[in-house]
C-alpha cells in the first residue's frame, strides 16, 4: 500500500509500468486470508472469555473481590472462595518452571552444541516421544508409582532433617505427603520438559555458525562461547518456549488432579496436599450446580486471565531486554 | 562437531606454561621480520576433499602478509588453519607442519583455546556479539580472567581507539553492537579482537563488504597494528594487497578434470613488490595484471 500504488487508481488497472503495477492477486489473497485468520482467533478468544464470564456472574456478583479471594471453599455452605487454588495452580507451576526451565536448556545446549549428531538424533527422537504421552498416563503413573516412592525415600527423610530450621522447615518441613505440590510441580516439569526441550533446541539450533566462531576466535572455550554468543541469541527465543510450557503446566488438569492430593489449602509446605484451579474444575464440575457450578466457571475465566498476565508480562520484560540488546 | 569438538573440551584449560606460552612474548612488539610461522607441506582436508594441497611458506613478524587468488583456491581455508579454526568444521583435517614460534601448532599438548588466545580473527562479514559495544570488546578480556571494572574501561577505550572507532562510539558505549554500520561494526571487531592483545589477526577479507572510505580507515588501521602485531589478510583486492602488505602468497586453483578435483595450491610467495613486478610464475603474472580471475 504504498503512495506509488495508490497515487492514481484510474490509471493502474491497465498501466504496463512495473512502478504502479497492482500488487499480484496471490499477494493480497494472502494478505487477507492472514488477517482474516487473526481475527477469527481473536474474535474465538473474545467469545469464550464472554460466554464463560455470563455464566459466572453469578459467582462474581455474589462473591464479591473479597469473596473470590478467600480461602474458604465449602460448597456446602455456600463459600466458594478461589484463593487456595490459585495458589495451587501458582506454586506447582512455579516448582515446575524452576526444575524444568534448567534441565531443558542443559539438555537443548548439549544436544545442539555438545553431543555429536548422530547421537544427537536418537535422543532428540526419545525426548519428542515422551511429549507424546497422554497426560492421563503421567498422572496414573504420578500417584500410583511415584508419589508413593517419593514420599518414603525423599520426602520423609526431607522433612525430618529440616523439622525446625526456620525457613527450610516451613517449606519441607512435615506434614508429608505423597500427593501433594511438590509432586504435582515434578510431574508437571517432566511433562513439559519435552517441549520446552525441543523449542529451545530449534532456536539454539538457529543461531549462526559465524556468530559461534568470533566467540571461538577470541579463546573462547566451548561454555564461554555459549554464553558470549549462543545464549545473546537464543535467549529470547528460549523465554517464548518457557512461557509456553508454563501455560501448558498451569492449565494442566488431569495430571495435576490425580497427584496433587486435593484438597483446598494455602500452606507454605510444599510437601502437603493441595489443589489447582483446573483440577477442582474437573473434579467438581460434573457434581455442581447454581453458584458452585457459576464458581467453577468463574475460576476458568480466573485461570484464562491468570495465563494471560503471565504471558504479557514475561513478553514485555523479553521485550525491553530485546530492544536494549538490538539497540533500535 | 565431532572429534575436533572433543578436542576443545578435554582441553578447556590453557595447559600450565606450554611451550607455546613461553614463546609468545607478553610484550607485544616483536622484531620485524623474523620467521614467526613456519609451515611446511600443508594440505587440508573437508572429510575427503582435498580443499588445498603442499603449502608451505614462512610468515614474518610485525609484517603484513597478504594472500590473493581466485575464489576457491583455498586462501581462507589456509587462514583458518592457523588458529585451527578448522577444528571446529567437522571432517577437516590439516596435514603437514605448522610451527608457530618453534611451537607445532597441531602439536599433541597444545590447546586449540591457548591458540586462538595468542591469534586472533578478523571475518569476512562483521559479526559482532548481541551485545552491547562495551560488553563486545570486554568478552575477549573477561574470558581471560579480567574481572577489574577499572582495567576493562581502560581496555575498552584503549582497543577502539586503536581501531579508530572510539570517537564515533564513546557516548554510546551501551547501546548494541548491532546498530553500527558495517564498517563501524568490522572495525569493532577488530577493536574486540585485540583487547585481548594478541600476537597474530588473522583477517578475511575484512574490507569485502565496506566503502571506500571505511576500506581507507582499516587499512590504515592495520600499517598502525602491523607495529605491534603480525598481520595476515585474505584479499580480492590487488590494489590493497599492494597498499598495505609486504608480503604476497598467490594462491590458484589446480583443476583434474580427470576426476573432477580442483585443489587449491600455493602459487608464489614473495615480497609483494616482487610478486606485482616481478612475477616468476605465469600463472602469478596473468592474475596480478588483471589476465585472469
Ligand atoms: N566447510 C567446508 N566444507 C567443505 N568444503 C569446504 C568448506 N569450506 C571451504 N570448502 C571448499 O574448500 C575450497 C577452498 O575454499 P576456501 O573458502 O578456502 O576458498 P577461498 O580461496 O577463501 O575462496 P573465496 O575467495 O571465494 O573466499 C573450496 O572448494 C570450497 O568449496
Ligand atoms: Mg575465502
């Protein structure tokens, strides 16, 4: 849409100048079709984040600010505060990110700088297979084999040892189950490692080989130059693939609902039972009715918002780094 | 990135003072003309392609030396050779002696790390860090161990004022290595590559993508290195090579069309003068006068 294209309409159409020729049909059809495509995302956004939010005003109304953000969930009195799943959703989410994010990068950073490739496929190849396992089966497997494991060879053990210590006690410290945050934030990080594996590997994969070299041409040993010129690169790139597992670990439901014990309650110890907004969703839903079933509703429209800060938030800091770096 | 790469972690430490520590001297400025690389009978391999075949040359200190000829004939894969910047491409493979000091380059116990620390490059296409203009010219020195706030300014502004490039960047020293021009930029590079106060730059083709003004800068740049440095550069450009070197390798390409090969071997190694005016092989002859390539 430049001046030159629309300085003369009447002429254009049977103009022979390459100057004013009217851009290639092909073009402008894809031009459209693009937009068209956003826009029906949005407007599908738009329509859920309505349709959910009629069907919990309800809750919202009744609840109020202060109601919505209590800790107090009993259905049987008609208390349906959100607050200790929030919280839930939050710190198993958190624990994943922290243990997934490291391991994800080391691994994406070896596979793509270190290990020779023709080992590299083969792993690359396990690490896109355990994407593929339905979460269901991570959370069967979760309570069943693991929690139980867990919670007698390292959770116990954990918890005696840092019984009193000030701050590690009221994170470790006792009680001690099987299902509960800390199992769900590790069941939660295996299941989004794979992809946040993957991601990081095809950005770090992109980053140009004379970009390595002027590192390797200073002296640069291998970490050194990962750091100097591999990382600048890939970093930003590596955020978006965080973000998008940490979406994918906060609004995971079944895995999350079969290991994290359930019930609802806001404690600093990560080794007790606890509960997520969209595993009390799952949990509950079938069951609810009225300003239950309106809260429950609410709480996907909660957790729809949440995701969405989170995102926009991580994206401006990325943002702001980005533009100091590329220096526009 | 296969054996070679291995090569680079098992050696991620500069060996406690290898041979080729001692000889580098740390006072950078040298004697002109002595031999400071001896290469004998080199050829190089990209797994089994023979990308160049029996070089062999002596390189001089604090002159500049030049290598020209027709694309393909290996000059780049030569210069790469002795910063073995040819073991990070994987299936290359260089034969032949190469000592630098009396040190051979390829020599068991030395470190391709230690290596690239006392010989530093210049590439063809500027490719700063993404990162800002200060943190380019400070990576070289902080990788070496230097932590001092203070030292680091001092070497920051001390290595792009030599590469002639301080004045146009000091009030923006923050700001990204990637919003300067490309001359501005190739002469970063150059300013990041001797923070670390090497003994060699290796340069490709530096000026290959820069006007003529900013050519005229790096040129003068390297008459002022070539007083505390050694100097090899790749060029296309005859004129260059005669404006700023003292030495000349013409390289060209030998063609089997039997199976199909084409090596690239070293022509003729002499003074520059020599190699413009007095050209002793034909070949040398037709390209200098513009005959062929
Ligand atoms: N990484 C590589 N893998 C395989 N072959 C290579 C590689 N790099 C260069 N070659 C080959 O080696 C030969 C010499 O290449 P080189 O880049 O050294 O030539 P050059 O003289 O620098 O050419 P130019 O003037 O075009 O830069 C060429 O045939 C090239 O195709
Ligand atoms: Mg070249």
């Amino acid at each position: 849409m430049s001046s030159v294209t629309q300085a003369d309409p009447a002429k254009q159409a049977g103009s022979a100048s390459p100057l004013t020729r009217r851009r290639p049909l092909g073009d402008r059809g894809f031009q459209i079709l693009a937009l068209a495509s956003g826009l029906l995302v949005l407007v599908i956004l738009v329509l859920i984040a309505v349709s959910t939010t009629q069907q919990s005003t309800d809750w919202f109304s009744k609840a109020g600010v202060k109601g919505i953000f209590s800790t107090d969930w009993d259905p049987a009195t008609n208390h349906f505060g959100a607050m200790a799943f929030v919280y839930g959703t939050v710190i198993t989410s958190v624990i994943a990110i922290i243990i997934a994010v490291p391991v994800s990068v080391a691994v994406a950073l070896l596979l793509t700088e270190v290990v020779p490739r023709r080992w590299a496929r083969p792993i690359v190849y396990l690490i896109d297979l355990l994407a593929v396992v339905p979460s269901v089966v991570w959370g069967l497997w979760g309570i069943l084999v693991f929690a139980p494991w867990i919670q007698s060879s390292v959770y116990s053990h954990i918890a005696s040892a840092v019984n009193g210590i000030p701050l590690l006690g009221s994170l470790f410290g006792p009680p001690v189950s099987g299902a509960s945050f800390f199992t769900a934030g590790i069941i939660l990080a295996v299941m989004i490692t794979p992809i946040v594996t993957s991601l990081s590997r095809e950005v770090i994969a992109t980053v140009p080989v004379i970009d390595k070299e002027g590192a390797y041409a200073l002296g640069a040993t291998r970490w050194e130059m990962i750091r100097g010129a591999v990382w600048p690169h890939s970093q930003n790139g590596v955020v978006g693939a965080v973000l998008l597992g940490l979406g994918r670990a906060m609004g995971e439901t079944i895995a999350a609902a079969l290991v994290i014990g359930s019930s609802a309650t806001v404690t600093s110890r990560l080794f007790a039972t606890g509960y997520s907004m969209p595993a009390v969703i799952a949990n509950q839903f079938p069951e609810a009715a009225g300003e239950w079933r309106a809260a429950l509703i609410g709480m996907g429209v909660l957790l729809f918002a949440l995701t969405i800060i989170v995102n926009l938030a991580a994206r401006g800091i990325v943002e702001r780094s980005t533009r100091r770096m590329r220096g526009a | 990135m296969e054996q070679s790469e291995q090569n680079v972690a098992a050696k991620t430490e500069l060996p406690k003072p290898t041979a080729l520590e001692q000889a580098a001297p740390q006072d950078v400025s040298g004697t002109p003309g002595r031999p400071i690389f001896d290469v004998r009978n080199v050829s190089v391999w990209y797994s089994a392609f023979k990308a160049v075949t029996d070089v062999s040359m002596t390189i001089h200190e604090n002159e500049i030396t030049a290598f020209i000829g027709s694309s393909g004939s290996g000059k780049t894969t030569v210069l790469r050779a002795f910063n073995r910047m040819n073991d990070l491409v994987p299936g290359a493979r260089v034969e032949g002696e190469m000592h630098y000091r009396g040190t051979p380059l390829y020599g068991k116990d030395v470190s391709p790390i230690a290596v690239r620390r006392r010989i530093g490059m210049v590439f063809q296409k500027p490719n700063p860090f993404r990162k800002s203009i200060y943190d380019n010219v400070a990576y070289g020195p902080r990788i070496n161990g230097e932590r001092n706030r203070r030292k680091l300014d001092e070497i920051v502004e001390r290595s792009l004022r030599r590469a002639a490039l301080w004045d146009e960047v000091k009030n923006r020293l923050k700001s990204s290595g990637l919003a300067l021009s490309g001359g501005q930029a190739q002469r970063l590079c150059i300013a990041r590559t001797i923070a670390v106060e090497p003994d060699v730059v290796l340069m490709d083709e530096p000026a290959s993508a820069l006007d003529p003004i900013a050519t005229g800068a790096i040129e003068d740049l390297m008459r002022e290195l070539k007083k505390q440095y050694t100097i090899i550069i790749v060029t296309h450009n005859m004129q260059q090579a005669t404006r700023v070197s003292d030495r000349t390798a013409f390289f060209s390409v030998l063609t089997d069309s039997k199976n199909d090969t084409r090596t690239g071997v070293l022509i003729e190694y002499g003074s520059t003068r020599q190699i413009f005016e007095d050209p002793q092989d034909s070949r040398t002859q037709a390209y200098v006068t513009g005959r062929m390539g």
